[in-house]
C-alpha cells in the first residue's frame, strides 16, 4: 500500500464515526401538544332592526318588534270618494297619534288624495297585530274591499306586565299654519286658496264635542280625532279634534266652535230693555225663555250657554216676552272663533 493511500482511508474511517457520533448526541424533537377543545360562548343575537315605515306593499307579512318601538303606518286615501281606512290593532299596541297628509295641501287640486299616517308603539309582549280595510263608513267590509294586515311578534325586557308607554305624541309637521285655543279671538291672514288647520282639545268619553261652522269663504277639507299617547288599557283619556280647512273666497271669513253635550239645549243670553230691563234666553230651538232663577255670572249679552229649564206652571210675569221657566242648569259653553282675513 502506498503511502498516500493510508492517509485517504484513514480520512475516511474519521468521517464515518463523526457522522454515528453526531447521531446519538443530536437533541430528542418536542412533540407538538393536542389542543384541548373549547365551547364557544353563545350571544344571542339581537332582534333584527325591522321595518320602521309600512305601506300596503307589506300587507300580510310578520315583522318583530322590539318592546317600545314605535312604528308607522302609511296608506294611500282619497276622503272627497268617500272611502277612508277602518284601522284596528291589539291590545298590546298603542296608537300614539294620526294625521293625513294630502297630496295637494293647497286645496286646489280637486279629488286629490293623500296619504293617511298612523303612529303605533308596541307595549305588551307577545304577538300583536294591526288590522284594516278601506271602505265607506256606511259599507260593510266585504267582497271587493281593500284589506291590510300586519303581525307583529313583540319582545322586550318587561315581564309580564304591560310596559308603561312613555313616548310623547308624534306628529307630523304640518305643511300649514295650525291654530289651537289660544288663538281663539284672534285675526289672522291667509291666502286665498291656501290650507290652515284648527286643533282643539276633546274627550269624547265625557259627551262632549265640538260643533264647527264656517262662512261661505272656507272650506273644510278633513276632520279627524287624534288619540292621545296614553297607557295602555286606561279609558276616558282625551285627545285632539283636527280640522283642515281651505280658503275659497277672499275677504273676512269666521271660524266658529262649540264645545258641548249635542243632547243638551243650548241658547244666548240677551238683555231686553223692558220693564226695567232682564235677561232671557233665546233658545237655538227658535223659543224665548223667560228665567226666573239666573244667577248673576250668566246675566251677559250674548253669553252662550247650555240650559236646561223647566216650564214655570201658574207663574205670572209683566214682562210679556217668552215663556217663564226655573232654570235646573244652566252653564257656559266654551267658544272658540278665528278672524281668517283672506287675500
């Protein structure tokens, strides 16, 4: 063996055995850890936001409400055909408040419709419901009528009970000037052809109600009650009568309202300059009534007020006018007027 072939096969041999070293001293690999399975936490997922506006497009459909949403209802209306809406709704809702809003408010426009608006909140959970048909008043709802319906599933936070409903009346603004009782006496000026409104506080519950009459330059072109916003199931609350006019001829026109039991006689105190002068009433029935029993805070000229009066049988009076009676009631009748000068 040469010399130069020792040294190769001794390179060789030193390879091998650092290679078998390196084996068994090389580190032992970490082995990858299982993951330990988790539950996810579950969040319920909120009530869908819904609808807000509803028209005749959605009739029939079933949308959840969250308890004290307030919604609102628009559907076309025409008042000069003589067809308006017939809304219901359960006892979980509450209508807040109402309006028309007509598609021409300047009143010009003949047989132009509108669009009439319900505002409704949702107080009781549960499922609710709105319900309504278009139709005349004196028609019953049957073959051929429109009808609208709405389910409402309603959830919320309030247990049992009813929520108390604590939002205030919406209202739409309107697109025209609207007087209420503290206008009363007032003057006020308004185009010709133009719309102004009129709302006075009501309670049909007690009987009474406002009795409207106007002069020939105006033109009332809607009347509706607005409900109030009250809790549910209370009764006897009082809402607002609304009145849209038009002016349709230029001039001093009068807006004229009573506020009173239609069942109850009604008549004007004047004062007659005879026999010493006195007060009598002349009944809106076309009769003279000759009191004699009125107290002193309804003897004025021109008084308007609601009596109830009972033939005086036997009595005997000088004054010659009317037929004596014993008043056994008698009291002011709240007036509301409106100068309306139109240009």
């Amino acid at each position: 063996m040469s010399a130069r072939t020792i040294p190769a096969a001794l390179l060789a041999v030193v390879c091998i055995a650092a290679l078998l070293v390196a084996g068994c001293t090389s580190p032992t690999a970490t082995p990858v850890p299982t993951p330990t399975p988790t539950t996810p936490t579950m969040t319920p997922a909120p009530l869908p936001a819904g609808k807000v506006i509803f028209t005749e497009a959605d009739s029939g459909g079933t949308f959840p409400l969250a308890l004290g949403a307030v919604i609102q209802i628009r559907l076309a209306e025409n008042p000069t055909t003589g067809y308006q809406w017939n809304l219901s709704i359960t006892s979980g809702l509450v209508l807040l408040n109402e309006t028309y809003l007509p598609d021409d408010p300047t009143g010009k426009l003949v047989g132009s419709g509108g669009t009439h608006v319900w505002f409704i909140q949702a107080a009781r959970e549960g499922e609710q419901g709105v319900s309504a048909f278009y139709a005349r008043p004196w028609e019953p709802a049957g073959p051929g009528v429109t009808f609208f319906t709405l389910t409402l599933p309603v959830a919320g936070s309030c247990g049992e009970n009813a929520c108390t409903v604590t939002t205030p009346p919406v209202t739409v603004p309107p697109r025209y000037p609207v007087y209420t009782e503290a206008d009363s006496g007032k003057t006020v000026q308004e185009p010709l052809g133009e719309t102004f409104g009129i709302r006075l506080q009501t309670n049909p519950s007690t009987g009474y109600s406002w009795n409207l009459s106007l002069t020939k330059g105006l033109s009332l072109s809607r009347e509706e009650y607005i409900a109030p916003a009250t809790e549910v199931g209370r009764v006897g609350a009082g809402g607002v009568q609304s009145y849209t006019l038009v002016t349709t001829a230029r001039g001093g026109q009068l807006v004229r309202a009573e506020y009173r039991q239609p069942w109850v006689a009604a008549g004007t105190v004047t004062y007659l300059n005879l026999e010493g002068g006195f007060y009598g009433i002349l009944g809106d029935d076309g009769r003279k009534y000759d009191p004699l029993n009125m107290d002193a805070d309804f003897q004025k000229d021109g008084l308007r007020v609601a009596f109830h009066a009972t033939e005086a049988q036997g009595a005997m009076s000088s004054r010659m006018w009317g037929t004596p009676v014993t008043l056994d009631f008698i009291a002011e009748i709240p007036v509301f007027t409106l100068n309306v000068t139109v240009t």
